[in-house]
C-alpha cells in the first residue's frame, strides 16, 4: 500500500540527517499536495510559476545533501529521473520543451528546477497526472 501524504510528510519532517544552520526551510515547506510523485529518496513537486509557465516542477533529496555532495547512487538516479522527467514532459502537447536549473546554493537539499514554456499556441498547463503516471512506471509512486 502506497505511503499516505501524511506518512511522507511526517518521514520529511522526522529525518535524522543534519539540516543546513540547525533550520531546513524546504523540510518546513513541503506541502504534501504539492508532491507529484515520489520514491524513497527522491521528491517531485510542483510550484505556482511564472504565467508564461506550463509548468514548474521541483525534484529534491529526501535527505539534506548538495549539488557535487551526491553519492554515486543518488546521482545514478538523478540522471535517469532527469531525463525520464524532460523526455516526458517534452512529449506532452502542453510543453515546447524543458529548462533544467539549480538556484540557492545554500539551501538544505539538493533540487533542480524543470521549468516547462508553453507549446506554441497552448495555454494549457502540464497535466500532472500524467506526468506523474509515466515516471512511476519506472518506479516510485504517482501522487498527482
Ligand atoms: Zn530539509
């Protein structure tokens, strides 16, 4: 039986590993019906964007770890969620394509962006079921 929100949510906030300066302030703002889909070490989520956003989408550790601090598993998985997500995302008619991007080097997990622009001509956003179904075929759970 797949985790509740409210399970997910307890495990984020009830990790052991060190939180940045004693505070975590993504561990505080995690808002399970935000999460799009999920596994045992890595969260999706999704963010209000820009207007001209189809959708904006925010992969995070469970565990607090930086860009470059990764473990050679983490960043396996990283690499194939990445793409996975992008080539997902690129073959929706919602989206024209797929920016990937790292901001706030001091922030307590590591998180990247993927921001998608609107096809030409579409102002629908990304259906994040969708999305959410595709990536758990390979594993983790759909949430949207
Ligand atoms: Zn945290």
């Amino acid at each position: 039986m797949p985790e509740s929100a409210e399970d997910v949510w307890a495990r984020i906030v009830g990790a052991s590993r060190r939180a940045v300066d004693g505070e975590c302030p993504e561990c505080a703002s995690v808002t399970p019906e935000r999460i799009v889909w999920e596994d045992d070490s890595w969260i999706l989520s999704y963010s209000d964007g820009p207007a001209e956003l189809s959708t904006a989408l925010l992969l995070q550790t469970r565990e607090h770890t930086r860009v470059g601090q990764l473990d050679d598993d983490l960043a396996t998985q990283f690499g194939r969620i990445s793409n996975r997500l992008v080539r997902i995302i690129e073959n929706l008619p919602e989206a024209e394509y797929v920016d990937v991007s790292r901001y706030g080097a001091h922030r307590g997990h590591f998180h990247v962006w993927f921001f998608a622009p609107y096809a030409q001509d579409s102002k629908d956003p990304v259906d994040l079921h969708t999305v959410a179904t595709k990536l758990a075929n390979w594993g983790g759970n759909a949430r949207a």
